[in-house]
C-alpha cells in the first residue's frame, strides 16, 4: 500500500473516530505505566510480603466489582462522557501515587497509596465497557472481532508510550524516582480525558439500561467470573515472581512490555481475525490450553536457573501471557451475537466485569497466603486448574444461527 493511500483512507475516516482511537492510544499508554511500575513501586516503598500484595489486590479490584454500579450512576451521560471521566480518575489516582513518597515520612503514606490506588482503579476499570461497547458499534456483526483487533492494536502503539517513559525515568536508578514516572502516566491521562471529552456522535449517545442480569447470557457471565481469576493471578504474582524470585528492575518490565506491545501489532488484528473465522468457542479453547503451559513455567522455571534459560523462558511467557489478553475480546464478540437487543450490550459487558473482579478481589488473597504457607509454585498449580475449567466453559459456547425473515 502506497503514502498516497493511506493518506486517502486517513482522510475518508470520521474525524471523530480518529478522535476516538488518539484517546484509546493515550489511555494505552497511562495503563502502561501503571502496571510496568506499580510492583516495583510497591516492593521498593513498602517492603511487602506476598501475602499483603495478594490482600492490596481487594481494594485495587472493588471498582471492578462496583463498575456496574458506577456506570449506572453515569448512564444517563454518553459514553464517551463516561470515558473522559473514567480517564481524569487515572489522571488523579497516577498524580496522587507519585506523591506519595513526599508523604511516607509523616506515616500517612500506606492509607493515602491505597485511596489513590483505588482512584485510579475506578478510572481504569470504568473505561473496559466503554472501550469495547464503543468498538463493537463501529462494526457489523460478522467484523466485530478485527474491529476489536484493530482498536487494541491502538493501545498498544499507546502501552509502547508508557512503557517507554518508564524505561527513560527508571533506567539507572537503585530506587528509581516514582514521582516522576506516574506523572509522566498522569500526564497521559489528563490528554486522554480531553480528548474522550471531544468526541461526538461516536458510540451510544442515548441513556443506556443501567443494570442487565439475564438468565440467556450465564454463560458470558460464568467465562467473565473465571477470566478474572486467571487475570488476577496474573497481574498480581507473575510480576511478584519476576521482582521477588529473579530480582528484575522497573525497567526490565518496561523492555518487556515494549517487546509486548510491538508483538500486539501483528498478534491482537489476527486474534480478530481469527475470532471472526474460527469463532470464540475455538479461540478461548486454544487460548486456555496456551495458559496451562504457561502456569508451569510460572511456577517451576525457577528450578532452571535464575539467570539463566529459566529466567529468558519466564520473560517468554510474560510476553507471551500479555498477549493473550487480547483474546479477551471473543468474550465480548460473544456477548454480541448472543445479545437480544443491542442496548443490552454496554450494561452487560459491564455486569460482565463486575463478575470478573469478584474472583479478582478474593483470589489474590488467597494466592499471596499459599505462596507464603506453600511457596509460589502452588499458586501456579491452581491456575493450571483454573485454566482447564475455563476450557470446560469455552467448549459450551455455541451462537444461534441469525433468524432468516420470510
């Protein structure tokens, strides 16, 4: 494809939805400083055990729990209203972790990490259902999933951003300086919340149902509950490994999330694809399957060396891993096609990640107390379990062939 055309089709785009992908880009980007930093920022300023990381994940993942909630307040607004909204709680929460450290001496600093943590929380998870529900209003039916692909490939480029300016505020530095690396990820938030603010005439401009609870959608509601379990094993002790048994920097997790994201341009627009022509039912199998493998590394890797070949596989799988989020998104291409009327979608999507945090607020917990009581290896036993149920629920997954009118 020449300049020329790209230049044309750039410019036969509506400029709101160019509007909308800059915003996607910008809260990529304050997302990825917040998970290249926070582990770090916790072990260097706290000193925590993996029993308090696994309980800190509770609060972190109530406003995953309450998203619903929050989104009914705000139903009334349109959604990218409830975007810019959601993108200044990042902007604050992010503001409000850097300064945390001018505090600590007066022995406030742990209550006032948490009230920002939880801040930024609210923001982050607000924007999941928004995020999606505006992606899949931009596309047919039968291209929801490479339209998806396509605006993850987005947040992507933005996750390049933010991991980048971790590297560039960390690198060098025995205890690198946090208040300048979440500003930089405040900053991002700030421009995102502007330009979600913007926008018009992009997604539901209406008021939407501010509650869906279905019997017909059990299912999405069943993969949503055990996705966040898996998720949350993840993004809480993946890391932990990482910083606790191989002693890995901040910017070590910047490089790999750079890796990652430079992966998701190629990988998160064929995962779309792939949706699309194989279906969610193939897609979460494989997917979970790929887990399974990467639960034994997580846990045993170790053995193999810590700065050697167990140490360069473990950073295979985390990339890896980060990848596979992306597979996320056949959940809410399911949710879609299965959808009686498409108001239902946005408000489900949301009672979607209000059951994936309630396993996020109670399986940390219970993750950081065996780690501690039976060392992490047993951690990563049970999400191999969790792994195979998931496969169990992705193989009942069937779409209802669409009603042909005479």
């Amino acid at each position: 494809m020449s300049l020329s055309d790209i230049r044309r089709r750039l410019r036969a785009v509506n400029p709101q939805v160019l509007l909308f992908l800059l915003a996607l880009g910008f809260t990529g980007a304050q997302a990825g400083v917040f998970h290249t930093t926070f582990n770090n920022f916790l072990d260097d300023t706290y000193h925590i055990p993996a029993s308090t990381r696994g309980m800190l994940e509770f609060p972190r993942e109530m406003p995953g729990l309450l998203v619903t909630v929050f989104a009914g307040f705000l139903a009334f607004l349109p959604e990218t209203r409830v975007g810019g909204i959601a993108l200044l709680c990042t902007c604050i929460g992010l503001f409000g972790l850097g300064s945390v450290g001018f505090i600590e001496d007066i022995g406030v600093g742990w209550p006032v990490m948490i009230v920002f943590m939880f801040t930024w929380s609210i923001g982050n998870h607000l924007i999941m259902p928004v995020r999606e529900s505006i992606g899949m209003s931009l596309a047919p039916e039968s291209a929801r999933g490479r339209k998806l692909g396509q605006i993850r490939t987005v947040g992507a480029f933005g996750a390049i951003l933010g991991a980048a300016a971790v590297w560039i505020t960390t690198v060098g530095f025995k205890v690198p300086p946090y208040w300048l690396t979440f500003s930089c990820g405040a900053l991002f938030g700030l421009i995102a919340a502007v330009v979600f603010a913007r926008i018009r005439n992009v997604g539901v401009q209406t008021q939407r149902p501010r509650l869906i609870v279905r019997r017909r959608y059990w299912l999405y509601y069943a993969l949503s509950l055990f996705f966040g379990a898996r998720k949350q094993i993840f993004l809480t002790f993946a890391p932990w490994v990482l910083v606790r048994i191989f002693g890995q920097p901040p910017a070590t997790f910047a490089k790999l999330w750079i890796i990652s994201s430079l992966c998701s341009l190629f990988f998160i627009p064929t995962v779309g694809k792939l949706i699309d022509r194989f279906g969610e039912r193939a897609v979460l199998m494989v997917d979970s399957m790929i887990i399974l493998v990467i639960c034994g590394v997580y846990g045993f890797a170790y053995h193999w060396g810590i700065v050697g070949i167990g140490l360069w596989i473990t950073f295979a799988c985390y990339i890896l891993d980060h990848l596979l989020f992306s597979v996320t998104m056949a959940r809410s291409t399911y949710m879609s096609k299965i959808a009686t009327d498409p108001d239902h979608i946005p408000a489900t999507i949301g009672m979607g990640v209000s059951f994936d945090h309630l396993m996020g607020m109670s399986v940390p917990t219970i993750g950081g107390l065996v780690w501690m009581a039976y060392g992490h290896e047993w951690v990563f036993v049970g999400a191999a379990g969790i792994a195979l149920l998931m496969c169990l629920l992705a193989s009942l997954i069937h779409i209802p062939k669409p009603q042909v009118e005479d």
